[in-house]
C-alpha cells in the first residue's frame, strides 16, 4: 500500500528540490568559466553522487517528485533538457551567453580589492 506524501512534505520537497536545482544551475554557470579539466571533475563528482544510495539523497528525492509536477514541465517539446543544458554548460556554452567573467572570476577580483584596502 502506497501512502500519499502530506502537503506540507510535499512544499518542502519542492522548496528543496528547487534549491538543489539553483545550486547546479550556478555551479555550471561557475564551472563554464574554468579549464576543462576543472569541469570534468564537477561533472565525474555529479554522476558518483548520482549513484550514491543512502536515506536523504537530493538526487533520488529531487529526481522523484511524488506529487509535484516536473521541474521541466514547462519546457516546451523539443527544447534541451535540464540535463542537456547543464552538459552544454560544463563545456563553456553558458561562456557565450555571460559576456564578461564568469563568477568565480568575480567573486576572485573582489576577495582581492577587500584585502588590498
């Protein structure tokens, strides 16, 4: 017997599950601006994570939204997946679409000034 996850479990799976998608959405945008060995790394550590089983894992629980429609649902037919996107941006694609530093380049620059004065 199935039993149906309580609406208020629901709104915090979904407020999380949002937060891990933000989370990935900016390391890719961050790692876009590194080497591509840095951004193999990220990407060899996000499938090994993928692959972990244990209570609490956000890739299961983000993956699995009983309840909640998909993240990607508004997506349009024939538009790259969240998946396909965050390939895209591992390998610079999301470099084109900055125009300037990625973050990490920015947050370097600042860190600096903030140790000069």
């Amino acid at each position: 017997m199935h039993k149906e996850p309580q609406p208020e479990v629901l709104e915090d799976r979904a407020v999380l599950s949002e937060s891990w998608d933000q989370f990935h959405d900016c390391a890719n945008v961050a790692m876009a601006g590194c080497p591509q060995e840095a951004a193999a790394v990220w990407e060899s550590l996000r499938q090994e994570s993928k692959k972990m089983q244990f209570s609490g894992n956000l890739y299961d629980m983000c993956s699995n939204r009983d309840g909640l429609p998909p993240a990607d649902s508004a997506v349009p037919r024939g538009s790259p997946g969240k998946e396909e996107v965050s390939q895209e941006s591992l390998r610079g694609g999301a470099a084109g679409r900055g125009g300037g530093p990625g973050l990490l380049g920015l947050l370097l620059t600042a860190a600096l000034l903030l140790m000069w004065l």
